[in-house]
C-alpha cells in the first residue's frame, strides 16, 4: 500500500465531527481530500452528510517591509495565474510571502522569502497575526508580520525571485499615505496585503517612534 502524504494526514478527531470516509484524490504539491462527514448542530441534532474537497496548502508567511525613516513600503508585483481566472489583473501587488517547511520557524522564514523576493535585509519585525485564508475549503493558515527595511532613495529596483521555482518579482516602493490610498480605492485585491496595511495604518505612529 502507498504510504499517504504526510502533507495530508487524515482529519483529526473532534467532538460531535464524525468521519465517514478521508480519502487522497490528488497528491500533487498541494494534495487534495475528499472527506464525507457529519458534524453535531448548534441545537445538538445531527447534520445532514456532507462531501467536501480540502485543500492541503499548510502554513505560509507574509512580510509588509516597512521604513520609519521615510514613511514608504515596499510591495511586490508578480504574475498570478488564478488572479487571471478570476476575471482580476494579473499582474498582482503583493507582500513578500512564502510557504513554510512543517517544522519551520515562521519569523526566519519571512527573513529569506523578504531577502529572496526583494533583496532587502530585515531588522527588527514585529508579529501582525495569524489568519486562515480561505477557511471554507482549504487548510492554509498565514502568518503575517512587519519588518524594519532602509529603502534609500535611488534607481527602479530590479527583478527578485527563485528562477528555479519560476519566481520573477518586480519590488514597488511606495509612501506609506499612497498605500492607503489604494486601499481606500479598492485597489489592493488581496487579503494579506489588506490586512496588513490595516495593521500599518493603526500602528504606524508607534513604529516610527519605535523603530526611529
């Protein structure tokens, strides 16, 4: 018998969940389950059966690189195929962001994805959260934090990314006010770099005067 993926282990048990049946469907690099299942109610009756797909993507990472200095950021843009799909640009502005290793430590992660992704070095980084992304139908949980970035005044920044991994990342450097901006016009169309740029906006006067 084929050992299963060890990125897609069986659903744990939880009081009221009953698993009727927890099968691989796709062992690619993000595998997919096919679970049957009932659940206890909020009045304590028995659910109807239910199929659904899960989504094995695991735990990621996600930087907002920012300097106190000058009061800018630093995003990336990146092609995103299922932001095409979507009907969505898909040339996508992003926070440097990655997918952890089981065991990895998620702050020394968002060191190397921050260095890989946009040749910045981080100091200090405060914590943001933790966020499930798409909690309906896959088990990818976020971690999000800032990092203390100098971005000096000079030339466009270049092209960053893994070639092997087909990464090709174009850094944008910004005030942090144009940010905003963005976000209050519907311009940021993904979560993360929302969420983060929320976070930005409450505590931005703090790590300019702690970060100084």
């Amino acid at each position: 018998m084929t050992p299963r993926s060890p990125k897609a282990p069986p659903v744990a048990p939880y009081p009221g969940l009953d698993i009727r049946s927890d099968d691989l469907v796709w062992e690619g690099r993000f595998p997919l389950q096919r679970v049957v299942f009932t659940y206890e109610r909020f009045d304590g009756a028995r659910s109807a059966e239910l199929t659904w797909e899960l989504w094995r993507r695991g735990r990621g990472v996600a930087i907002l690189p920012y300097d106190p200095a000058t009061d800018r950021i630093a995003l990336i843009q990146q092609f995103r195929l299922p932001a095409h799909a979507a009907g969505l640009h898909p040339v996508q502005t992003e926070c440097p962001a990655g997918l952890l290793e089981p065991t990895e430590d998620p702050e020394a992660a968002g060191r190397r994805e921050l260095a890989e992704e946009t040749g910045l070095r981080a100091g200090r980084m405060e914590r943001i959260g933790r966020y499930m992304l798409m909690q309906g139908g896959c088990d990818e949980v976020m971690i999000y934090f800032a990092a203390h970035v100098a971005l000096t005044e000079g030339p466009a920044p270049r092209t960053h990314g893994l070639v092997h991994e087909g990464e090709d990342t174009r850094v944008l450097v910004m005030p942090a006010e144009d940010a905003f901006a963005m976000l209050d016009a519907e311009r940021v169309e993904n979560v993360t770099l929302a969420c983060c740029l929320w976070w930005l906006r409450h505590h931005r006067a703090r790590l300019r005067r702690d970060w100084a």
